[in-house]
C-alpha cells in the first residue's frame, strides 16, 4: 500500500449562497417576533437596570396593602456641573429659610448623628461631586408621626442597608404647609468615594415603599374610616392621586361615561369620588364634560398634574416653588 491515498479527498469551502443568507435572517427575524433581543445586536444597557438598589426594591413591600400607610417621596437628580457652582448652597439656604418650623421659626437642618448639621461643611464636601439627590419625603400622617427626625433618620438608615453604602445627607422638617414634609439633600457618593448611582426603580417605587413601611409600623395599619377620609382628601388634590390612576385603568382611552364607571366600578361610594375627581379636574382645565354624558381627559394627564405641583399652574394650594420631577 502506498503512502498516497488516491482515494482521499480535500474539501474546499466556498462562498456561502444567498440561500445560507437568508437562512439566518430568517432566525433572527423569527427569534424577535418570539419576545428576544435581536440576536445581531447587543443587549440594551438602560438606566432602570443600572444602579444599587434594584434587588432591593423588587424584594421589598410584599405585606403593604390597603391599609398600609401612605408616603409621597419625590425625587430629583441634579447635575452640579451644569446647576452650577452655587446650586447647592442656594438649595441648602431654601429649605433653611425662615418661617418653615414648628412655630414659624427658621429652620434647622439635621443629619444622622447631629440636630445641628453643619450646611457649609456639607456644601463645601460636595463641591467637587458629580451630582447630587434632592429629596421630599411626605408622609400623609405626617402630624400623627410627630417627631419627624426620628422618622427621616430610620428611613435613611434602611436606605443605607438597601444601598449597601454609607450615606451623606442633611435634612430640614418643614410645617409650613397642611402637609409636614422634609427635604433632604443626599451626596452622589459612596463611602469609597465613587459615584452613588442609585437603580431608578428604587428611586420611583423602593424608597417610597420603605417609607410606607416605617410609617405603618409606627402608627399601625389604617382603619376604614382612615382610608375613606384619605380618598375624599384626594378629589382636590392638585397632584397625581390614587383617584387619577383607577382612571386610568377604567378608560385607558381618556374618555369616561357614567355608564363605563356604574359597569367598572360596582362601589357606589367610590364611583361618586371618581366623579367628585373628574369635576375638579374639569375646574383645574385638565379634563373636559362631554356628551353621554361624561367626561375627556388628555393621556399625559401624570405630566399636566406635575406641572400643576411646580407651580406652573397655580391654585393656591402649594408655595413650594423647588421643581422636582
């Protein structure tokens, strides 16, 4: 036997066809229309997955109900570079100013260990941060909770577990609205000195969740009469109210008919604050009567009600002019 193998063979690929071409699209094509990412394109990197506290706020508020109590946090991100140099201590001098105290006093920012923060120490560590995050924390049983240091300074601290950092703020209580609240001024810093990127779905639902949680168990679980006087308190609410969202969910469209609310909404109560709800909507310019009879309201009603809280409508309601988003 030879060492030649006259029987053997080499293969030499060619050029794919077109056919091999459009083979591929076809899977790509089809994997997308299953719910997948494309599978020539890299997975999206949005700002929702990004941050400390995700894990965190997905796993928190499994026992709030109904008859949890009820908190308002809204924050903003601000960007120091372009705010500029003096955002922070003009911001810091806002929420100090006079006549926000219990008794109409100036008032007195606070930290974590301290009843008498140092704002100019704070505005002068800052300096050199990327951003910060500028927070009001309103709890609607806020005059029940009386001591609100106690009650920002539990909430910072289950904050910090949820973050797994250490945490730089100053706070000042104000009770110069129907509303007690307080503003707290958060460093955008961990305690290595990195950048504090905080998951945005603990910003818009995790902190909030956490301060329901404290409040209820401060005060224990609202009673009926508490919540049916809650929900009459929201049919002239300038803001974003629990009423607007069932709204929502009946008449995704905008458009609301006697008809929809008695099929949708069996609770003759609730139907008459929904009601109640659209009126006053339809006093503020933000909804409109129609035959049916009933009611249009516009699809960006959230965005039209915000605006009403910044102060770009006013009603008398609010003398808070800080913007928060």
């Amino acid at each position: 036997m030879s060492g030649r193998d006259e029987d053997g063979f080499d293969v030499r690929p060619g050029t794919p066809k077109g056919r091999h071409q459009r083979f591929v699209s076809q899977v790509i094509r089809e994997a997308s229309k299953a719910g997948g990412r494309a599978l020539n394109r890299p997975a999206a990197r949005t700002g929702a997955s990004l941050g400390r506290g995700k894990v965190a706020s997905r796993m928190m508020g499994q026992g709030l109900g109904r008859k949890a109590r009820r908190v308002v946090i809204k924050t903003r991100l601000v960007n120091l570079q372009r705010a500029g140099t003096r955002s922070t201590i003009t911001h810091l001098r806002y929420i100090e100013r006079e006549g926000v105290g219990p008794e109409g006093e100036q008032g007195q920012a606070y930290g974590l260990h301290t009843d008498d923060a140092d704002m100019d120490g704070f505005e002068r560590r800052v300096r050199d941060d990327r951003h910060q995050f500028r927070c009001i924390v309103s709890p609607a049983d806020a005059d029940q909770l009386g001591d609100l240091k106690s009650y920002t300074r539990e909430l910072m601290i289950q904050v910090q577990v949820d973050l797994g950092t250490s945490l730089d703020w100053v706070a000042v209580d104000h009770w110069n609205t129907d509303n007690p609240h307080t503003h707290i001024v958060l460093r955008g810093k961990q305690h290595d000195g990195r950048d504090l990127v905080i998951a945005r779905e603990y910003i818009s639902s995790g902190m909030r969740k956490r301060g329901s949680e404290i409040a209820t168990r401060w005060l224990g679980p609202r009673t009926e009469l508490e919540i049916q006087r809650d929900q009459m308190r929201e049919v002239e609410r300038p803001g974003w109210t629990e009423l607007d969202r069932a709204l929502q969910r009946m008449a995704p469209d905008g458009r609301v008919t006697l008809e929809r609310l008695a099929e949708r909404c069996p609770d003759q109560r609730y139907r008459r604050l929904l009601i109640g709800r659209l009126q006053y909507l339809e006093g503020m310019g933000l909804c409109d009567a129609v035959s049916g009879p009933g009611w249009i309201f516009s699809v960006d009603l959230r965005v039209r009600l915000h605006k009403c809280i910044n102060g770009r409508f006013k009603f008398g309601i609010s003398k808070e002019k800080e913007p928060f988003l």
